[in-house]
C-alpha cells in the first residue's frame, strides 16, 4: 500500500462513471483556468479515459485513438493534461506508466494490480468499506505523526484472467 497526498475534490465522489457531457464541460473550465486549451485530440484522451476499467497506458490509447491522433500529440496531450491536473499517472510493477482522471473526476477508488499481465483495474468499495480503509489509513500514518490527506489502496495479485 502506498499513501500519496493529492488534492480531492467535493465533485463527482458517488462514482468513477460520470457523463462525458459534464465532465468535459468542467475540464474545459479547469483547463481555461490554466489557460491551457482543450483540443479536439485532448477532449479525444479524455474520452478514452472516461471510459473506465482502469489507468491505460500510451500505448493502449494509441490503439484506441489512432489515426484520429497522432503518437506525438498523444504524448504531448498526456504530458499538458497531467500538468494541468486533468489526469494523473499510475506507475505499475512492470514498469509500465499508466495514465488515468483525477480524483476529483472521477470520484475516489482504489486498484487491482495483477502481478501477471499487469492489468490495473479500478476497485469501488461501499461508503463503509472506505470508512473502515479511512481508520486504518489514519491509525497508521498517526503511529509516524503523518497527517493523511488522501491515500491510494492497490491490491497485487492475480485476475481472474491469470488465475
Ligand atoms: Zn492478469
Ligand atoms: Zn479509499
């Protein structure tokens, strides 16, 4: 398990699966923000994230995006969109860098991470469940006087596929 501090946002936290009509309204205004400008091939990356099942990496969106964006406009896109806090990177035991939307997208989850063929898939748990995974995560940053402000529960093992 690794604790991470990120910023969570009160927004879309019922689940990762929200409408891609509203989310890429509010990225839009996030990105504006920023002055950074949302593109057709970074609305594209977006949407192929907001499809869910779990961080892809640039490889995986290539096959899905292209031709429709080209492999250097594709990196570009990752690079701005995690800049500017749109997505962020899942780095896995395989070495392989993920990417996914940020909390305050998609809503707060947690990963399965197969030692096997290094899928990565989100994991939502019941509001008791997280309550249980909050106390935890507390009683144990308080035995180093850590103040947890966020955390990221990955579990490894195997998938059903893999088993
Ligand atoms: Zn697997
Ligand atoms: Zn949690």
């Amino acid at each position: 398990m690794r604790i991470v501090i990120t910023f969570l946002g009160p927004r879309y936290r019922e689940g990762p699966f929200v409408p891609i009509s509203s989310l890429d309204r509010d990225i839009e205004s996030h990105l504006a923000d920023k002055s950074v400008r949302y593109t057709s091939g970074r609305r594209l990356v977006v949407g192929a994230l907001a499809k869910g099942g779990g961080p892809r990496s640039a490889a995986e969106l290539h096959s899905d995006l292209h031709p429709r964006v080209p492999l250097s406009s594709l990196y570009r896109s990752l690079t701005v969109l995690q800049d500017a806090g749109v997505i962020v990177p899942h780095f896995s035991a395989h070495g392989i860098t993920r990417y996914e939307l940020a909390e305050w997208i998609t809503g707060h989850h947690h990963h399965l991470v197969c030692l096997e063929c290094g899928a990565v898939e989100d994991i939502d748990i019941s509001p008791g469940m997280e309550a249980r995974v909050r106390n935890l995560v507390d009683e144990m940053a308080g035995l180093v006087s850590f103040t947890p402000v966020s955390h990221t529960l990955e579990i490894e093992g195997r998938c059903s596929r893999c088993k």
